[in-house]
C-alpha cells in the first residue's frame, strides 16, 4: 500500500521541498498550509492533496487531518515543519509576539501531533518527524526566543520518543543548519527599539553576522532528503542533523565546554 505523508507548512521552503520528495518517491502528500488558494504547483500534482492548516487554529488541524484521511485513507507520517523566527531584544517584544512565537513552533507542533497520534494508534504504527534546528542545540545572540522554542521542541521530542515506544510510533528530530528559504525573510520577526541605546551594539553585531551568514546555506532540498531518511532507514535512531555545516557546528558544540563554545559565538559577533 502506498504511505502516506501530511506536511505542516508545505507553502514554502523546506516544507514545500519535501512535499515535492516525497511525491517523486511514490508517496501520498497531504499538503498543508495557512493560504491553499495560492498555491499552484502542488495541487497541480497526482496524488498531493493541498488543504488548509493553521497550526494556532486547532479545527483546522482536525479538518486537514480528516480530509486527508478521506482521501488516502491513511497516514504514516507527521512532518511537523510549519515555524518561523521571532528574533531581537526580550525587552521591546511585546507579550503578544512572545506567545505567537511559542504558539506556532512549539503549541502548535503539539496540537498537530495530538491530532495525528489517534489514528497512528490504530494503525499501530508510524513516525512523527520534529523540524529543529541547529538553534535547538545552539545559540546566537537576539534569538532567545525562537531558540527557546528549538530548545523545547529538541526535548519535548526527545521525551515523546519514550512514550511513542508504546503504540510503535518513531519520532524522528530533524536539525538542519542555514537553509535557503524564506525563513530569513519574510518568517523573519525581529524587534529591536532604537531608544534602549545600550543593546544596539549588539543590534549592529548581530546584522554584520547575519549578512556573513546568510550566503552559502543548503538548499531545502537537503533538508527534504535527510527528513526522507529519517523516515525510511528503518532505524529507531531519534537525531539527524543535516547537511556538512549543521554537522560541523554540532560536533564542534559536543567537543566543547559550555565557556569555549560560547566564547566562541561571542568572538564571531565580535562582542
Ligand atoms: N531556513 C533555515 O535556515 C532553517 C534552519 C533550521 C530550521 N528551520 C526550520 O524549518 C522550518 C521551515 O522553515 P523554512 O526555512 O522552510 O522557512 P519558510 O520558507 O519561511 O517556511 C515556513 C513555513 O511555515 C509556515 N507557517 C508559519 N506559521 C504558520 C502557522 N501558524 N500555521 C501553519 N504554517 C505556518 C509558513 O506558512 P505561510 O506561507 O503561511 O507563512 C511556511 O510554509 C521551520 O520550523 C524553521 O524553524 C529553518
């Protein structure tokens, strides 16, 4: 029987590279995304249905959920990929933008997954893959938040793998490093205000390092076939980090102690 796979934010980047992976590979696509009516390219496939799914409006995960049973008949796998970056200072976030940040990466992870996890029961079997980061490992300055949620879903995964056992699901975490998507665009979210003078330095550092940063990162398409892997090496093996720079940074921070990596970082923005 052919496996099914439902995708949470399949508009755009790596979500998009990996609808399209797994179709090439024989694969049933749920599609999922906040807009459906734009999209054109995947709809226009056999075998992908695109449905709507917001993951901080719990009904339509239910409604996704049900439409693409309705028409696979079935899930094998939950790629939970939908998330974005609110970076910048703690202190100019507003308490809405913290709470969104946390909705969407980390809440709304866990409602999709709840949603899926009744039907992988009794299916008595299947894989709920997390989308990390090398951010859930590591830090950089201004990223509080978004590497508080990567930190969270890093653990929360680690935790449900244990429970999971129980009903023969795998959980997989995925930790790619840059990828070149929107992320840095429009799933950007900074906040920073001009007035508290004395973190603008940082500010300054933190744009320098970025620009640095932001040539020469993997194409979705790595991260789409470390995902696919995951799901089909038939191995209980619960990390996989991808692509050669994410697996540099992670080994380099496993070397280390807490005071030379982070002395490291801190030389890097020039602090
Ligand atoms: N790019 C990187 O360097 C990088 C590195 C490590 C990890 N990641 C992670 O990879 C994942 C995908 O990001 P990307 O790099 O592919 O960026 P992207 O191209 O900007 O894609 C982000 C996706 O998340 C969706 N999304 C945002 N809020 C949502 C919500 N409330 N409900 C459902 N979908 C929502 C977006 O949908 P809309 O089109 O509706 O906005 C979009 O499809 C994220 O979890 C990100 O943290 C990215």
């Amino acid at each position: 029987m052919t496996s099914t796979i439902l995708i949470t934010g399949s508009s755009s980047g790596i979500g998009r590279a990996t609808a399209r992976h797994f179709h090439r590979q024989g694969w049933n696509v749920i599609a999922t995304m906040r807009r459906p009516e734009n999209e054109t390219e995947l709809t226009a496939l056999d075998n992908v249905l695109v449905t709507r799914l917001d993951v901080q409006d719990p009904s339509s995960i239910t409604a996704a959920v049900e439409a693409g049973l309705e028409r696979f008949g079935r899930i094998d796998v939950l790629l939970n990929n939908a998330g974005y970056g609110a970076y910048g200072l703690l202190e100019a976030t507003p308490t809405d933008k913290i709470r969104r940040q946390f909705d969407v990466n980390v809440l709304g992870l866990l409602e999709t997954t709840k949603a899926v996890l009744p039907h992988l029961r009794a299916n008595g079997g299947g894989t709920v893959v997390n989308i990390s980061s090398i951010g859930g490992k590591v830090t950089f300055p201004l990223g509080t938040l978004y590497h508080g949620t990567k930190f969270a879903v890093e653990g929360l995964s680690e935790a449900l793998h244990y429970e999971l056992a129980a009903i023969g699901v795998k959980v997989k975490i995925v930790e790619p490093g840059f990828v070149n998507t929107d992320f840095g665009g429009r799933s950007f979210d900074f906040t920073n205000d001009e007035t508290l003078t004395e973190y603008q330095k940082l500010v300054g550092a933190f744009f320098a390092a970025q620009g640095q940063m932001s040539t020469g990162g993997d194409e979705p398409e790595v991260v789409a076939e470390t995902v696919y892997q995951a799901v089909t090496d038939g191995t209980d093996r619960l990390r996989y980090t991808s692509g050669p720079y994410a697996a540099g940074l992670l080994a380099a921070r496993a070397a280390s102690d807490d005071a030379t990596f982070i002395g490291g970082i801190t030389q890097q923005f020039g602090l």
